[in-house]
C-alpha cells in the first residue's frame, strides 16, 4: 500500500555518537518512511524534536546530498551563515561536498518536526563543525575520529566525567 | 544557502505528454526544489494542483522509486487498490517495479500542493496503467510508444480530434 499510515510508525530514540555525545539526543525521536515502505534508493526520515532539542552534531557530508521539510513546529537551520528561522513548508537543501556544517534545533517550546531525504552511498565521510570529529562508513558501519583519523580521546567524547 | 527562498521558485506549467494528452495538465504548474539549490542525486519537486487537477496520468517506474508528502490542501492517490485521500502531512512511497500504477489528484475545490522526491537514474522506463502507453528514456530524452515498443496512433493521442 503506497499511502503510509501515521499512526503505526515506530519511533526510535538514542544515537550513534560515540561516549557521552550521545546524551545529547534524548529530546530526538526518529521513524524511517522509506525503508519500512519499500523503497531502497534513497533513505526518508521523520525527525521530532522536543523542545531545546536539536537534529545531529552540526556536521556535513562528502557525498550525500540532503534534503529537509519542517512539517510541524518550527525549527532554526544553524549552519556557518548563523541561524534561520525554519517554519512549516519550509525546506533546505544540502548538496554533498558543500563544506557548511548544519543542523536544526527547536529553539521553541513546542514539538517540532522535519522530514529529512539522504543518498545512498556505498561509502561516505561526513565532518563536524564544532569539534575535531569525523565518521567515516567504508561499507560496514561508522567509525567516529579526530578529523586526522587519529582516534577520539575520552576527553573529547565526555567519558572522563 | 541552504534555507530555500520560496518566494522566489518559478514555477511552470506544461507537459511533455504527446498530443492532446498535455492538454488534462493546465491545471498543474511545478518548481524544482533540488536542482537549483545544488542538488544532484535526487530531484525533488513541489507540484501545485488545481481543483480538478491530477499530478500525471497513472504510472508506475521500472526503476526509480517514489515518495510524496501532501504539505497543502488535499490530494487523492489513485492506484490499483482505490482511492486513499492524502491531508498535510500524509506520505506515500512508491518502489521502483511495483507495478501499482498511481497518481495524485486534487478532487477538492481548493488548492492543493505536494512534495515529491524521486530518484535519478541513467535509464528508465516507465508504464501507463490506463492506456497502452508507456514511456522509455535510454540517456538522450523521452519517448512515448505503446507498451509493445509500436508508435502511438494520432487517435490515442488525441490528435485526430
């Protein structure tokens, strides 16, 4: 059946960033619409947001465009230019190897919510902006690094607190 | 930038259909949202439909898969099971190869708008569910034909009226 129902989507919590990072993601909730539906040549995401909530590390990919709709709430578009103000219908466009770190937070006090579509690429390497990290999936998972390639210590991913 | 200016999309009308079939399409106009904001590996369109206006005659791919979110109005996907009405928000995904022929069309009195995202291929191949047409597009532009590869007559077409 094409049409999708809303009302029976599972929604995942927790992250993939390494040590405590991922603490950070506990207002993020996220349910896969295309993969559960059939579809295998691009991936599309819902993502909620709690309030102060935000979407991922401000990152970029190296070969993955993305591509992003607030379908409810509102959420502010951080990237190296500063902040934009993200209503519903609003949508932004991330071309793979554009070296401007992005994501979004919901600066509100409401939920808010985003549909988010991603390439799939055998292999990609993405960059973060706001500290010295990178992820690297050479087709059989991620791997978080110094943007060297020299590994994370426990100070950088919080694990000594 | 990444935040997309909607007030500046231009949109456009017209089809590529043959004949007379382009003439059902006055009512929809269409804006790239991927293209020109440096997108290129997948497209993602917003298509406005008039009351009375539908997306596309009833189609399925070969080898492209589909997804739409209705984010104005009401939209009507017709495919092989029925109808399935589509409010803001709904979505639907359409994998390449199932061969449930499909279109959205706007039955209300109001305007209607959705955001579809689809893939990019070299090739494709594409059938018509309701009338001995389908489209093929080896790398250098369509082309219409029956279903059994035979030219498409002016009366299918429209063109003997």
């Amino acid at each position: 059946m094409p049409k999708i129902d809303l009302d029976t989507l599972k929604w995942r919590t927790g992250s993939g960033y390494p040590g405590k990072l991922g603490q950070m993601f506990d207002g993020r909730s996220q349910t896969a619409l295309g993969d559960p539906h059939g579809l295998t040549q691009f991936g599309v995401n819902l993502v909620r947001l709690a309030p102060g909530a935000m979407s991922s590390l401000r990152h970029w990919h190296m070969q993955q465009d993305e591509f992003a709709i607030v379908t409810e709430g509102e959420c502010t578009l951080v990237d190296d230019h500063g902040e934009h103000v993200l209503q519903v219908g609003d949508c932004a466009a991330f071309p793979a190897g554009d070296a401007n770190g992005h994501h979004l937070i919901n600066k509100t006090d409401a939920p808010a919510t985003f549909l988010v579509v991603g390439s799939r690429t055998e292999t990609e390497t993405a960059f973060y902006s706001d500290l010295d990290m990178m992820v690297t999936d050479e087709g059989n998972g991620f791997a978080f690094t110094r943007q060297n390639g020299s590994p994370l210590t426990a100070k950088e991913i919080g694990d000594d607190q």
